[in-house]
C-alpha cells in the first residue's frame, strides 16, 4: 500500500487525466495535510480531469465532505468543502442534496465578516435542479443578505441565477426596490446591475421607470450598467429617451462611454438615430467619446456626424 508521499509523488509524475483522476481519489481519502489536499482538489477541478469524473467517483469525495461538515473546525474558511461541493455539483448525483443542504446553511465569521460565501453559492447551484421551491427559497434569502461578498457578490450573484431559471423575478424586483442600493453603495454595484438584468422584458415600463430613478441619483456605474444592458438589449423603445438622459447625465466618464458604445453596437435603427441626435449636442468634454461610438455606428448618415465631431474637436 503506498504511503501519502508516494502518492503524492506519482501524482506530481502522471500525465493521463485518468491517471492523474485515480491518483488524487486515492490521496484525497488517505490524507489530512492540507497541503495534499489543496493539490488533489486542484488537480481534481481541472479542465481535463473534472470532464472525466462521474457517479463511480462520488464515495471519497461524499465522504470527504461529510467528515468536514462534521468537523468545521478543520476546514474554517469552507475552502475544502467548496472545492469538494463543486466536484460533486459536477457530477450531478441527487443523492448529494444532503451536502448541498448543510452548504447553505454554512457561515463562519472570521472575525467579523464572512467567508463561507462561495461554499454557500456552490451548494445552492447544485441544490437548484433537485430541489427548486428549496432553492428558490435560500435564493431569496441570499440576495441582499448582509453577508454578501464584496470581491464577487455571491452568493447573491447565483441566487439570481436560480430565481431566473425558476420564472421567479417577484424577489429580484424587491431586493432592488429594498436592498439594491445598499449594495451598489457598499462596493457590489455590480450585483444590483445583474438584477436589473435579469427582469423580464415585458416587466411594466412606469415601475422600471420608477428605479431608474431611485438608481440615477445613485449614479454608481456598475449598477447603472444593469439599467443600460436592460434598454439595449430588450430594444426596450419606450425607454430610449430614458436611456439617453441617463447616459448623459452620469457622472463617471467610463460609463457615459460603455452607454453610448452599447448604442452604437446594438445596430439598432432607432438607437442609432437617438446616438446621432445626441452628437449633434454633445460637450467639448464628451466629443472623445461620441467620435468612438459613432466610428461603429451603422447607419449612413454617421459620416456626417463624424465629420462634425472631428471638426469640433479640432
């Protein structure tokens, strides 16, 4: 029987990913140095070995899991588990609900703030096709919860995901009604712009117009992208004004230009036309950035306005 260092040696030497599959089970059930461990789920997760995992590969990883999951104290942070939760999401065995279950109860505050979020954003992923009023459930409750992360915003980010492809918008409507701006606010803009993404397209115009209001006085980018992504990509038209007043009026340079590219790049007769209009009055200080977007606008009279552009800008 070889030992822990022995393995780890022909892992560190094997180039098959069905080989290097076998060899990282096999250490991964024997050890507790973390130092393997980190190496096994590495090797494990990646590209050429994942696709090769199937339900005969469950047992050391289930067993795994469950002893950390009964021990917390080995794993504090819930790295382990999330690493350990992913491969079993990927395997996609019903069996694993109870996993999922004890992932989205999951929390360690260290000292003050979480770090269990991605543990939580996994289970929840995995718990969605085998459970969806369950999931839908833990999803409402993630999204604005205050232990949402400020690096990648989960697992609000994959409790949209879930409400979405369950036809459940009712929560993300409210989380940007109650919860949004806090956290466009706190440094997760881009949370609140996912939501404002993922509304349906029929959603009624007087209440979308309602949070562009209450999210312009905001004027945080990332989630006034959202709004923008929005317009464009459902050719929302009754907005289109809308749009244009909130391109203008923002502050921050960097998404005055991201609104008027998305304009131009939606190679949409109206949009365009609105674009063109907008150039005509554009500022000395916006003139960079209207000769940019007009460059890859697609109607005809763009020549003209490009021209004008450049002459203005000397």
């Amino acid at each position: 029987m070889p030992t822990q260092a022995e393995l780890y040696k022909d892992l560190q030497r094997a180039t098959a990913p069905e080989t290097l599959r076998d060899l990282a089970l096999q250490l991964l059930s024997k050890t507790s140095s973390r130092r393997y461990l980190d190496e096994c789920l590495r090797i494990l997760q990646s590209a050429r070995v994942i696709a090769s995992l199937n339900e005969s590969h469950r047992s050391p990883l289930r067993e795994k899991c469950l002893g950390y999951f009964a021990d917390g104290k080995r794993d504090k942070g819930g790295l382990l588990r999330e690493g350990l939760t992913r491969l079993l999401v990927h395997i996609e065995q019903p069996d694993d609900a109870d996993i999922y279950q004890l992932g989205v109860e999951t929390y360690y505050l260290q000292p003050v703030d979480d770090v269990a979020q991605n543990l939580r954003a996994v289970a929840l992923a995995g718990l969605a096709p085998i459970d969806p009023p369950l999931a839908c459930l833990y999803a409402t409750r993630f999204l604005g919860e205050r232990y949402t992360s400020v690096f990648n915003g989960e697992p609000a980010m994959t409790a949209i995901d879930v409400l979405v492809a369950s036809g459940q918008r009712l929560p993300i409507y409210q989380f940007l009604l109650r919860g949004g701006v806090e956290m466009a606010q706190s440094g997760r803009g881009e949370l609140t712009g996912k939501a404002f993404e993922s509304l349906d397209h029929d959603f009624p115009i007087p209440l979308y117009q309602d949070l562009i209001e209450q999210y312009q006085a905001l004027d945080q980018p990332t989630a006034t992208m959202g709004i923008i992504n929005w317009i464009i990509d459902g050719r929302v038209e009754a907005l289109y004004q809308r749009l244009a007043e909130l391109i203008l009026a923002t502050r921050d340079a960097d998404l005055r230009r991201y609104g008027l590219v998305m304009m131009a790049a939606a190679r949409d007769e109206a949009l365009g036309e609105r674009l063109l209009q907008m150039a005509k009055l554009a500022r000395a200080d916006d003139l960079p950035l209207f000769i940019e977007a007009v460059e890859i606008c697609h109607l005809p009279a763009r020549g003209e306005a490009l021209a004008n552009l450049r002459r203005r800008s000397g």
